[in-house]
C-alpha cells in the first residue's frame, strides 16, 4: 500500500508518544471556509442534552449523529460503563465521576459555544482533559488498560476526535500505560503499512526506560507538526462498534450505581 511522506510523518509523532491529527476543519477555517453545526444538529442536540440524565450514557448519545463529525462520546462512555465491573470502588467511583463531570459539562457549556465546528470540538476536547485529569481516570485504569482495548484503535485515530484526546490522555499515565498504548497502536499500523511503523522503534522508543537502559540510543529529536494523512482503511462507524459492547455487562456496571440512561437516538434527518 502506497504511503506518503506526511503518513509516515504523523506515525513518526505516535511512536513518540503523542498523537497529532490535523482536523480537515481547522484547515478550512484557515482557508476562510468556516464550517458551523447546522441549525438541525444544533436544535436536536440541545433538546437531547435537556432531557438526558447526569448518569450513564444518554448525554454522550446526543452527539452520535452532527453535522461536524464528532464522534467517538458515546462509544468511550459505554466502554468504561461496561468494565466498570472489573474496577475496584475507588476506581468505579472515579470513572463515574469523570463520566458525570463530562455529561455536566455538555449541558452548562453547549449553548454557549459558537456554532462553529472547530469551537465546538475545541469545547469537547477540553472538557475531555479537565475531567479525566480532575478525577483521576489514570488511576482508575493503571490495573485494567485492556479494559480499553476497543478504544485504542488505530483506525480510530482518523480524522481528529475524542478518541484522540483520549490516547494523548493515556499517553500521559504513566510508562506502563503509554508502552501498552504504543505497542497496540504501533502492532495494528504495521498490519496496514508494514515495515515503516516498526522503523520508527529505534527512534522514539516505547519506554523511556529503554533509552536510559541504552547507552548508544540516540536522542529523539523534536518533530515539528504535520498534516495526519487518513489512510485508506475506512474508520468502524460507532454504532457498529457499539453493538460489539458486550451488553451482558451493563449489569456489572449497574450494580455499581453506575446506570447507563437510555434516551432516543439523534438524527439528522
């Protein structure tokens, strides 16, 4: 499979630990083509966010269908919902708070924000790292990452979304979180593009304990941002990967306190 310069680039930048995404809007926005929520995405949206509860999934669920193409809410939020059965109570109680701040967050600040996609995105994107951070996800997940497994997808990586600010989330956890993460994500680029995701071990490595263990390892140099060409393979629609989500272990998750909210699917038509 052909892959160009700027690829090989963005796969450079994920080998050290950071993923970077060029969002096709930002860069119509710098071309003066500004692309906003359409007032039906908008008005649907709202309406969904006022009748959505502060727990489970229903508040995720208003955004699986915009004219922007955020996506990816929904899905995290069942994913965590359904392995909060395998968490400890202190790690249930910090993926329910996350979620909760999250869904909080939607309500209080959707109306205020420009209707513009990048504003909209940039308001997603921040609330994402405000409430994994405050509530401590990392620690929730440090024993059970494999819980993330559906999640860490590399196709999932295109085009920019909550499924990115995830992985630069988990990135930051620590060693064992970040060689598990880049290890996945390398495994599964090499099934696409070969021998180019493996050429690029040896210049970011995995842990930073490799480069310290290596005398004769150089130091990885800076990579200045680039444009993340969207390979040919087509992303897994969230409602597929939805109906993948184990459904049997909602109840775990229940049982906890952790009820996931049930609310009618959001549409654009």
């Amino acid at each position: 499979m052909p892959v160009t310069l700027s690829s090989g680039m963005f796969l450079l930048l994920l080998a050290c630990h950071h993923i970077l995404a060029v969002d096709l809007h930002d860069v119509q926005e710098k071309q003066g083509v500004k692309k906003r929520l359409s007032l039906q995405s908008t008005t649907e949206i709202q309406s969904c966010l006022v009748s959505s509860g502060d727990v489970g999934c229903g508040t995720f669920q208003c955004f699986n269908n915009n004219s922007c193409e955020i996506h990816g809410l929904h899905h995290i939020c069942l994913t965590l919902l359904h392995n909060a059965g395998r968490y400890d109570s202190q790690g249930k109680s910090l993926v329910k708070d996350a979620l909760r701040c999250m869904a909080l967050g939607l309500r209080q600040r959707f109306s205020c924000v420009s209707r513009r996609c990048s504003a909209v995105k940039e308001m997603v994107f921040s609330l994402q790292r405000e409430c994994y951070s405050k509530h401590n996800l990392c620690l929730a997940l440090q024993d059970h990452i494999d819980t993330t497994g559906s999640l860490v997808q590399f196709h999932l990586m295109f085009p920019t979304g909550p499924y990115v600010e995830l992985m630069n989330f988990l990135l930051k956890c620590g060693d064992e979180i970040r060689a598990w993460v880049g290890r996945r994500l390398q495994g599964q680029c090499k099934q696409h593009w070969g021998a180019l995701c493996g050429s690029f071990a040896n210049i970011c490595p995995l842990n930073q304990s490799d480069v310290l263990d290596d005398p004769t390892t150089p130091q990885p140099t800076v990579a200045r941002p680039v444009t993340a060409v969207e390979p040919s393979l087509q992303p897994t629609g969230e409602a597929e990967l939805e109906n993948k989500s184990p459904v049997r272990s909602i109840d775990s998750a229940t049982d906890s306190g952790l009820a996931v909210s049930e609310h009618p699917f959001v549409s654009d038509s």
